[in-house]
C-alpha cells in the first residue's frame, strides 16, 4: 500500500482525514478538534483546551476517545494523561494509536471525556486521502554503517510545503540509540543533517521540538526541494548511544587521579570533593550538599567519544540521586563533562562510586544518494 506524506504528521498509508477543523463546549470549556486520521495502521487525533482554570495539570486525568457513526462506536483510547499546559490555559493534546478504526467519510461523532474536566462531542467530517490527494512516499531503503551503526534512508516525500525524510538507526547489540544527529533529536547547526542536490543547492534542515524520548527513528524536514532537482544527497553526522556498561565501584574519596575502565573507554576520576548547598536555589535539590566528581573522559576514541560516564552508583545503588554535568549539556552541540555533581542525602556520605551506561557521541558522516526521479 503506497504511503502519502502529511505536513506536520508524517508517513502514512491511505485513508480518511478531518475536513476542517471543528469545536464544542462544556462549560466554560472548550474543545477544538483540529485532525483525525484513520487508516489500516492506526488512528492519529489532535485536539487543544481552552478555558481552563489553570489548575487541570496538577494530577493525572482519566480520558476516553472514540468515533461513532449510526450504532456502532470504535474506542481510540482509553487511560490517563496530565493536562500539560493547564497553568497557561491552553492544553495541546496528540494521540497516536494502533486502534483501527473503520474509513468512515462524511459525518461521524467524536466524543472526548476528560474526568474533572468535561464531556465533549463533536460532529466532524472525514473524506478520503492518498496518493490523488497528499505527496507520495518514495521508498530508498539505502543503509550505510560506521562503527556498527546501521543507519537506513527509509523513504522521502517531495512536497510543496516541505521536503521529508525518513531515517532509521540500528546500534550493536549491548548499545540504545539515543539521538541521530543531535543527542535527543536537538539538531541544530553542526549536529543538523546536511541536503543538498547535484547543482549544489543546499536545503536547510527545520527545527523540530523533540519529546524528550530516545528514538532510534527520526523524521526529518527540510526546506522544499527545487523542481529541475533529480538527486539528493543527505549527509547524517553523527549518532548518539549509551552503552550498556559499568565502571568497577572506587573507593570514596578520591584524593588523587584514578584510571577505572568504562567499557571500551579507560577514562580517569581526578578528585571528588563536597559541594555545598545553595540556600538561596530555587530547586530543592540544589540545596543539598552535593559530592563533586572531577573526571577527564579522554576526548575521541577512533570515531567515539564519551560526553558523561552516565549515571552514578553510590554504594552500589542509583535510587534517589541527581545529577548535573560542567559544563552543562547542550543537547544540539554536546561536549565531555568535566565534573559531575551528585545530588542526595546518600551522595555526600558514600563510601564508594561507580558509573554505569554512559552516552557516547559516535563520528559518521553516514552519506545517501537518494534519487528523486
């Protein structure tokens, strides 16, 4: 089944959308149902609040979708979300489920029950799309590998309004893909994936908010492609993993330099030392006396290099710690850490430390061909 690509959502098989927006009040509430796509994969609906109090979001909301149409209703989803956003008075809210739903076009009831909050029910129209209607997903299927990392061009949509492309990364066993370009999807500037055409032209990625989940999947925009355009070239910097290791534990304190082994990585503990509290912080954490973690992490092993040894295991236990990184961690262009500071009532008190599941920042280029016609 040939898949369509949709601004803003996505890849997606054939099937009925929402005509237009729609909306409906319970109270002071209101709800706008702003997309419903069904197709044979699943269903995709968004939605926004308004008129909220602003006190919605401080604990979690039973919530129920469905569709009907005559006497028969399909349940999109049933469970518990918080309103994130309720203190502004605006809440997003986007769902994707693997619920199926029939290709009902013309009218059909949605109705949304939120617990606390109201009973919604709008009346929306649905007409079919596909490849007549939306841009067509050109299948690439090319997968280059460094360093054991497979990364895989799925497919690309053309489109007028922007130029999409689907990546996938496979990482060695022991390892989980934690970002492709940029650590946690941030890309931007040296961490952003590169497009160009064979004139030379240059189509900039677009900056995409992540979620703040791994993802060994990405979806990525760029700028519309020209139309005398015949090839692409996408270049993927780098890729991101934590690897599935632990430092032996090393006795607390550390008074002078200590070489320990991370895996593959021997990096070095400089010195630890107690970080008083911050009276005056607005985080409760910060407040805390915290233990000071110098480290040297060796800079670029081959195309590897390490930008924290991961979390910390005092007396061989993580519950109940924090962390923060010297310097501090900008996801779009990441560097080592020097010093680690970790936080909690254990921390300062341990007798021994350990590290376990670092990030590494692993070097491509991974480059594509990828032809448009």
């Amino acid at each position: 089944m040939t898949a369509v690509y949709l601004p803003e959502v996505g890849f997606r098989p054939a099937g009925v959308r929402l005509v237009r927006p729609v909306n409906t009040s319970d109270g002071p509430r209101t709800l706008t149902l702003t997309d419903l796509i069904a197709t044979p994969q699943g269903t995709d609906l968004a939605y926004y609040l308004t008129g909220l109090k602003g006190d919605e979001g401080d604990e979690p909301r039973k919530e129920t979708v469905a569709v009907r149409r005559g006497g028969e209703q399909r349940v999109v989803t049933h469970g518990t979300f918080l309103l994130k956003g309720a203190h502004q008075r605006v809440v997003p809210r986007r769902i994707n489920s693997t619920k199926v739903i029939p290709p009902w076009t013309g009218q059909v009831e949605v109705a949304v029950g939120i617990a606390g909050v109201g009973e919604f029910h709008v009346d929306a129209q649905l007409s079919p799309f596909g490849p007549g209607t939306a841009t067509p997903r050109r299948d690439v299927n090319a997968t280059a590998t460094i360093e054991g990392i497979g990364v895989t061009v799925r497919g690309v949509g053309a489109a007028r309004e922007e130029t999409a492309i689907e990546i996938e990364a496979v990482v060695p066993e022991g390892e989980c893909c934690a970002g492709i370009g940029g650590y946690g999807g941030h890309r931007l500037g040296p961490t952003a994936l590169s497009l160009t055409d064979e004139s030379g032209r240059v189509y900039l990625e677009r900056w995409q908010e992540p979620d703040g989940r791994y993802d060994h999947q990405a979806l990525a925009l760029f700028q519309p492609v020209h139309p005398g355009a015949r090839e692409l070239e996408l270049t993927v910097p780098y890729i991101y993993v934590e690897e599935q290791v632990t430092t032996e534990a090393v006795d607390l304190p550390v008074t002078s330099p200590l070489d320990v082994r991370l895996g593959r990585y021997g990096i070095r503990l400089l010195g630890t030392s107690l970080v008083p509290g911050n009276a005056h912080a607005r985080s409760p954490r910060l407040r805390e006396p915290a233990l000071g973690v110098d480290v040297d992490l060796g800079g670029w092993h081959g195309d590897r290099r390490l930008l924290w040894p991961g979390p910390a295991l005092i007396d061989g236990d993580f519950c109940n710690l924090g962390f923060r990184t010297q310097p501090g961690m900008d996801m779009r262009q990441p560097e080592p850490a020097r010093r680690i500071e970790i936080f909690g009532s254990r921390a300062p008190a341990g007798r021994t430390l350990a590290f376990r599941r670092p990030l590494v920042q692993v070097r491509g280029p991974w480059t594509f061909r990828i032809p448009l016609a």
